[in-house]
C-alpha cells in the first residue's frame, strides 16, 4: 500500500497494489456525508491507472454509488477490500 501526492498537494490516500488485479484507490474522509467535489482527487488519479477500483471510505451509514466511486463506512471499505 501506499499513498500518492502532486507536486501541487492533491493527493489519494490509499494505493492498493493486487497481483493480477486491478489497483484499489481509496480517499478516506471523516465526514459524515460525502458530496460529489470530495472524490474530485480520486476521480483524477484515476485516469492514470488501467480501471482502477475507487472507494471512499468516511462516516456515512450506508453504502452507495455516485460517479464511479463506492462509497462505504470505513469498516466495510476495508472489509470489502480484503484488507
């Protein structure tokens, strides 16, 4: 696992290799509800990688979906992960 950051400070908080599968990018947030401009670092180091996973992992009760990213309480992200 690592983390990656810009020379600019925009950063993802999680880079998660798997051997023959797809990388798993995670933005972790303490909020309790997640809005679209949250995953907008997320979204962006997304292009560079060959169909990343991408997960928020933050204080909100139940799990979703919005642009691509799922978004699940931190317990479950690193559940389903397999961390």
């Amino acid at each position: 696992m690592l983390y990656l950051r810009t020379k600019s400070g925009v950063e993802v908080d999680l880079v998660i290799e798997r051997p023959g599968r797809s990388h798993v990018l995670v933005e972790i947030k303490s909020a309790n509800r997640i809005h679209d401009n949250d995953l907008s670092a997320l979204l962006g180091f997304s292009k560079d990688f060959k169909k990343p996973e991408l997960f928020c992992w933050c204080n909100e009760h139940t799990g979703r979906i919005s642009k691509g990213v799922t978004i699940l309480p931190w317990a479950e992200g690193i559940k389903e992960v397999g961390l």
